[in-house]
C-alpha cells in the first residue's frame, strides 16, 4: 500500500448493504406481530421514526413504534424487548448464530459494495474499516461471506455505544490507526441522522 493519505470508515447497513427490503421488513414484521394486526408500520411511519436521529438501534425502533401505537390506539401491548429481539432476529437471520444456517431477510439484501473497491481505495492511500450498529453476527456475515473480506476492522454493536455517541467512531479510528500513521483525515459514509450527528 502506497503512503495512506486518509483513512475510510464506513457504516454498513445502506452503505455496503441494501437493507430496506430486510431490516425495515423485519421491523415491520414485528409491530405487525407485536400489535396483534391491528398495526403494521409503512416505510414512510419508518423513516419518520429514523429521522428521529435516536433510533439507530431496530429492535428499540420496533419497541417504540409498538409503543407509539399503544399510546395512540389506547390498547395495551406487550412490548417485552427480549422478545422483541428474539421476534425480529427470526424474521431478519432465521434461526440460530450459524451464518451458514440463515435463511432470513439478511441472505436477500444487495451488496452495495465489493472486495475489489476496498483495494482499490488501499492502493490509491485510503485504507479502511467498518464502524455499524448492526450486531458483530450480522456485520461479518455481509463482509466475509458475501463481500469475502478476511479479516476487516470492525466496531459493532456491542463494541460501543448506539449512534450518535461516537465512541465506536473514535475506537474505530484508533484500530485503523495502528496500521498507518496518525493524524490523517478521516472520512465517515454512513445514511442516517443518527450517522450524520456521530462526530
């Protein structure tokens, strides 16, 4: 690799992978099942919530939003998050924490990004990681098994903080960091309000 002269970090979910047909699928889903039928979110109610800048995390973007409803509808639903997550991780993965084993939304989703971008970035000076608040599971699954990346540098979900709070950011740097020299200017891609706010 040539003299890094800036170092890329990238968010993962609608950065390297196409997730509004899995994850916004998979929240809706589970309002839909959480709420008995009686509610089941558009994209639009989902991208609303996003907007929000605090919702990065979509097991607690599936809780609200069953909780908004409650509120609104005046009926009382169970809104039990390790059920939630148990729900919407079904619908999303499929079951167990065997990538080979997946069958859900996740084995659908476009891969915006490949290998060879990646290296290419790396001879033109720009090395890169990955900072997401996908879980470690579901973010290795799109980098080593349908992208085919190694070993990458990767901040997850329960690495760090949710978005905005930058930590998984600085930590991020920090690992990337070790290979190059400091101080080179950092490019962050991320989608949401939540990505744009983390500085």
């Amino acid at each position: 690799m040539p003299n890094p002269i800036a170092l890329a970090i990238f968010d993962i979910d609608g950065v390297v992978r196409d997730v509004s047909g899995s994850y916004r699928r998979a929240i809706a889903d589970t309002v839909e099942q959480f709420t008995q039928g009686h509610y089941r979110p558009t994209p639009k109610d989902i991208d609303q919530l996003k907007s929000e800048g605090i919702w990065n995390n979509d097991w607690k973007a599936s809780q609200e939003l069953i909780q908004r409803h409650s509120d609104a509808s005046g009926h009382s639903y169970s809104s039990n998050y390790d059920d939630i997550v148990l729900y919407f991780q079904e619908r999303y993965r499929g079951s167990g924490d065997d990538p080979s084993q997946w069958v859900g939304y996740i084995t659908q989703e476009p891969v915006l990004m490949s290998a060879q971008y990646l290296t290419n970035l790396a001879q033109g000076g720009v090395p890169s990681a990955f900072f997401s608040g996908a879980t470690r599971g579901s973010a290795n699954y799109i980098l080593r098994q349908r992208i085919g990346l190694a070993n990458p540098i990767l901040i997850a979900m329960a690495d760090a903080p949710s978005k905005p709070d930058p930590t998984g950011l600085y930590l991020t740097i920090d690992q990337l960091e070790a290979t190059v020299p400091k101080g080179l200017t950092v490019l962050y891609a991320g989608d949401t309000d939540a990505d744009m706010a983390t500085d």
